[in-house]
C-alpha cells in the first residue's frame, strides 16, 4: 500500500461554507470557492440539509437534537453552481444529496446543468437520507427511501446515455421525450452508507462508496473504512464487478471545535494515506469558524500541512 511518505498526493477537498454562521455570508461564496481552488483545494462540496426540528424524531449523530448549526443552511444546488463558475480546476461534489427527497427528472437536469457549468468536474454523493421529520416534510414516505433511490439511480442511468429517454416504475413515470443535452462526461456515482443494504447499493451500482470519520468521537480506520470497503469489494466481487474500479472518497468531521484543529486534521489525512486505500478526502469545517476568511486559513493550514 502506497502512502504519502512513498510519494502519493492526496487529494483534499473541503466543504463550501453552507451552514451556520458563514450562510449568511452567501455573497462571498465565489470568492471562497476562487481562493480555496488557488491555495490548492482539490473538492469542493455541499452538505443536504432541508431541516432543524425543534424536537427531532431522530437526532444527529445519536444525539437527541439537531447542531445549531443545522438552522441556517443554504440551497447545495445554488452554492454548487457559484463554485463550479468561479473556479477552473477542483472536483465539485454533493456530500450527501438525501436522494429519494427529489424528482428523478428534476434531478436529472440539476446535476446535468452542474456538470455543464463545471466543464465535467461534478460528483454525485447520494444517499437514502435518515430523518423522518425532513421526509414528512417533502412528502415522501421514508420506509421507500431505498427503493425510491434505486429508481432514481435507473432514471439518472438513461438521462444520461440514452435519448429518447423514457421510465416507467413503481413511483415515477416518464413518458417518451427527447433528451439531448448530457453531461460532459457521465459523472461517477458515490453512494453513502454502512448499512448492508446500503454497502451493497455501492458494490452492484456505483463508481465509489463515501466513508465518514468523525475525530475525536470516531476515528478507527479499520472499523470506518478498511473492514466495510473489504465488505464492499467480496460483494462487488460476487456480483461479477472488478472490485478494483471502486473508489473511495472519505469524509472527515471534525465535530468539537478545537485551536489545533489543522495538526489534527493534518495528522488524521496522513494516517489515512498510510494505513487505507483512500486517496482523496473531504474535510467538514462547519463547527470550526464562523466567518469566511477563518474558514480559509484553516483551509490552508490544513493543505500546507499536508503537502
């Protein structure tokens, strides 16, 4: 297994100032996206968050509430949109989009339009969602979470390689229409998810599977990262797949905001490159800043750190 002492670049992305304090500093997002892609920044990304509830069914995390955080967000659809127009060169990516909450012709068309202003740089990150409150909220029954995305991904399959495009399934019909415009290139599919029916989503339909750590709460990459994927490859395997050609894009959370948060997260992508496969990484700054320019030095500390 290579590693970065043996020569191997890293990929880092960072997450687009979304939620919490710095939403409300929206008009400076593109000046972000522009800065974080010159300091080096290989990804950027937009989390899906519709909600906050007062009183959450189901909590974040295994907690019993939502992160203040979660009460101000932005739309990942607009911010992805300003990023992919002011930068040239980083990966623009969902992390993660609650799939079933959409249209699969509406979404068809958001992503498409995304990798057309991105010039081909866009990456999908779906997954089924897990709060009840925001399902209630968009209408869509949460026990058909996982057959809705199922559809969604068949519906995104034909959009994208075939015209006329037409569906018809258990909960979405789409009669005979003509679809010319396509993405640049067929954007990968990154699925979410630990769940067995979710690792095996990634092993039969995606490009990639998007693990999470969340230092200091969770931070075992064998339990994390390298067991699951190994899961994930037999299934891959079985299935008549080569299980080489599924990538991994692993999500860092660091959720206590801390002083020494660039050398921890800094030290975390190094231990990552030395001891799993994963080659390109996402760092969530969103408990660490409440302005825009305090989000970019810790995007630089951290890619300096680094590289």
């Amino acid at each position: 297994m290579t590693s970065l002492r043996e020569g191997t670049r890293m990929q880092v992305g960072f997450t687009l100032p979304q939620a919490g304090a710095v939403a409300w500093q929206a008009p400076q997002i593109a000046r972000y996206a522009g800065t974080a892609e010159q300091l080096g920044a290989d990804s950027l990304w937009v989390i899906d968050r519709l909600l906050a509830p007062v009183q959450p069914e189901v909590g974040y995390n295994g907690s019993d509430t939502f992160p203040v955080q979660f009460q101000s967000v932005l739309d990942p659809f607009a911010l992805l949109a300003v990023a992919a127009s002011a930068t040239e060169r980083a990966t623009i990516g969902t992390n993660i989009l609650n799939t079933p909450w959409y249209s699969p012709a509406l979404l068809a068309r958001m992503l498409t339009t995304l990798d057309q202003l991105s010039g081909g740089r866009l990456i999908p990150g779906l997954g089924v969602g897990w709060s009840p409150d925001e399902f209630r909220a968009v209408g869509v029954p949460m026990r058909e979470r996982g057959e809705r995305l199922d559809e969604i991904l068949d519906v995104l399959e034909r959009f994208w390689t075939a015209d006329p495009v037409e569906h018809h399934g258990k909960h979405w019909q789409i009669d005979a229409t003509h679809s010319a415009l396509k993405p640049v290139r067929k954007p990968p599919i990154y699925l979410a998810g630990f769940a067995p029916a979710a690792m095996r989503r990634v092993a039969t339909r995606a490009d990639g599977w998007l693990p999470a750590i969340a230092p200091p709460v969770l931070t075992d990459l064998d339990t994390a990262v390298n067991k699951p994927m190994a899961t994930i490859r037999q299934l891959a395997s079985e299935a008549g797949r080569d299980p080489g050609e599924l990538d991994m894009i692993l999500r860092i959370y660091p959720v206590v905001r801390s002083v020494t948060v660039v050398t921890d997260v800094a030290d975390t992508i190094k231990r990552v490159a030395e001891t799993t496969d994963v080659r390109h990484v996402l760092v969530d700054l969103l408990y660490q800043a409440d302005e825009i320019d305090q989000l970019l030095e810790l995007v630089s500390g951290v890619l300096t750190a680094v590289r």
